[in-house]
C-alpha cells in the first residue's frame, strides 16, 4: 500500500518546537543553521524561547514551520528513509507545500527559507491591517458556504479559502464580507461561524499583490524536478514539472486549498497511510475527519523519528 508524506502550514507551530530534534540529530539542527544563514537572523531562537507573538508572525511562522518540517525528514533520511524509496506523494497545507517541495529537492532548504519569508512578508503587505478577515465555518456544507460568499459580495469580496474537511470551511476576505458571509452562513444552518485571529485574509483575491510578488521572486530561484510528485493544493493532482509546480505555487497565494479534496485523492489512488513531518497534528485529525481508512502519524519529536523508522523499515 502507497505512503505519502505530508507538511504542514501555519497554525501548526508553537515555541520550542523542533527544539528536541536538535538537540538528538546532528544533521536536523543543520537545517535550522541552514535557515539561520539564509535569512542572517537566529530564526532558531525565536522558534525556540519565543516571544509566541513574535514566532506567530507570517513572516517567522512561515519559515520556522518549514524549518521544523525539514528537520525531521533530515533526520528520517540520514537513517536510511529515502522519500524517493518510501513515499508515492508529498503534499503540504499552503505554505506545507513549500516545505514538501523542499523535502522533495525542489528547493533548496535556504531557498525555500528565503522565498517563504518573502511569502509571508508580501501576505502581510498586500491589505492594510483591519481591513481584512478570516472566518471559520463549521456544519454547513460547501456549495451553501459559496452561496453565503456570494450572497456577502455587495458588502465585500469574500471566498472559501481553505476546504479543511470534518465540516470545516475558512472564508476570507475583506472584513465586511466575511462578517456578513459568516452571519448568512449561521442563518443558512451553520453549527458555528468563528472569526480568526489572522494577520491577513489568506487565500483570496486580496492577496494579488503578494502572487505576484512570489511569481517574481519563485522565476529567480533554482528549480529541480521533485524526487516525488507532489498533490497540489488549486489542482488536486500529481505535479512534477517544476515550472507548473512553480505556476500552482503562485495560484496559491490567491486560491483555495483543497485539503479534503487532497485526502480523498490519496484514499481514491491508493495511499493510505500517511505521515506528518513537523509541527503539531493538525493533518492527521484532519485527515481521520475526512477518511477513516486513512491512517496518519505525526513526526517531530526523536521518539516519532524512530517509531517511523522501525515502521518504514
């Protein structure tokens, strides 16, 4: 049966994160040196001892949770778990799917540190701060969500930016049409609309300046054909042409990620069993949510590293 690695994106870290991988693998406290350097700040220290509020900025959480990611799959590697022998596909949740990228050799690691920082640095450039929302929608399904984001355009634009599975849309967009898409979602029959506290309305046309700022900045780095193809998050499909991949990453910015479509891919084609390389377990209950026969495993502790050893053989 096909494994597929899995990444994930922001909401994931938290301070000390990654810390333990360091401190027992050589070859994973690298990669936050690897990051360090690519950035000429000690990103390391903010993951580590924090302030939280300084670590859940866009710009340091991007980086950091790739970093975590990268640290852990360097450590598997190191002790014989090839990506290219044990995993059929990588995928990651938005900004996870840079960090699978780079696990895949796409990127490099500093690359990879560089242009998420430029992600999150342009996310959080591209709308004034208040004018902008995200808000969760939980018990509703997705077409009466698109009508609730539809019903709410006169008040502002508004779109389904993540499709999480386990009954969990997030809108976004501007302020006043995620409010009023949130209100006519609760009226439609939603269990719970729950705003977010976001820096910035992730995944929606808002974020055209930052595409663009990462269509620029993804044209100038080194490309490689991933080892693996990667699930991506518009499309919904194996991708290995860097190129293509490059054009997905930038339709990202603005367009919505099909987690749940992402799951039920893997489970139509075939994998099921999957693991999660970095911060938290946010994707593996995700993924229990949305298919029962999927089985997923959170790596990033060293205890994680050898349970998935003794497991991938």
């Amino acid at each position: 049966m096909a494994i597929a690695f899995t990444f994930p994106g922001q909401g994931s870290q938290t301070v000390g994160m990654g810390r333990e991988l360091a401190e027992a693998f050589p070859e994973a406290r690298r990669v936050f040196e690897e990051v360090d350097d690519a950035l000429g700040e000690k990103l390391s220290s903010v993951i580590w001892e924090g302030p939280e509020e300084t670590l859940t900025l866009t710009a340091n959480a991007q980086p950091a949770l790739m970093a975590v990611s990268l640290a852990a799959m360097r450590a598997l590697e190191t002790r014989g778990v090839s990506l290219k022998d044990k995993a059929a596909y990588v995928a990651g949740h938005s900004l996870g799917e840079y960090s699978a990228l780079a696990a895949a050799g796409m990127f490099s690691v500093a690359d990879t540190a560089r242009l998420l920082r430029i992600r999150g640095n342009a996310m959080q450039k591209a709308v004034p701060a208040g004018e902008g929302a995200m808000a969760a929608i939980l018990g509703l399904d997705q077409p009466s969500v698109e009508a609730a984001c539809a019903q709410a355009a006169s008040d502002g634009p508004c779109q389904i930016a993540n499709d999480n599975g386990g009954g969990q849309l997030v809108i976004s967009g501007s302020k006043a049409g995620v409010e009023a898409a949130a209100k006519l979602a609760t009226d439609k029959g939603a269990k719970r609309a729950i705003m977010l506290p976001v820096s910035a309305p992730f995944h929606s046309t808002l974020m055209t300046p930052a595409a663009e700022a990462m269509r620029a900045a993804l044209a100038g780095v080194r490309k490689s054909a991933p080892v693996v193809p990667v699930i991506a998050n518009v499309v919904v499909r194996p991708l290995s042409d860097p190129d293509e991949i490059a054009a997905r990453l930038v339709e990202q910015v603005t367009g919505r990620v099909r987690w749940r479509e992402t799951v039920e891919w893997f489970s139509a084609n075939g994998v099921k069993t999957l693991y999660e390389v970095g911060a938290g377990k946010v994707l593996s209950g995700l993924a229990r949510r949305i298919d029962r026969e999927v089985s997923s495993t959170a790596i990033n502790t060293p205890a994680d590293v050898d349970a998935a050893l003794a497991a991938l053989g």
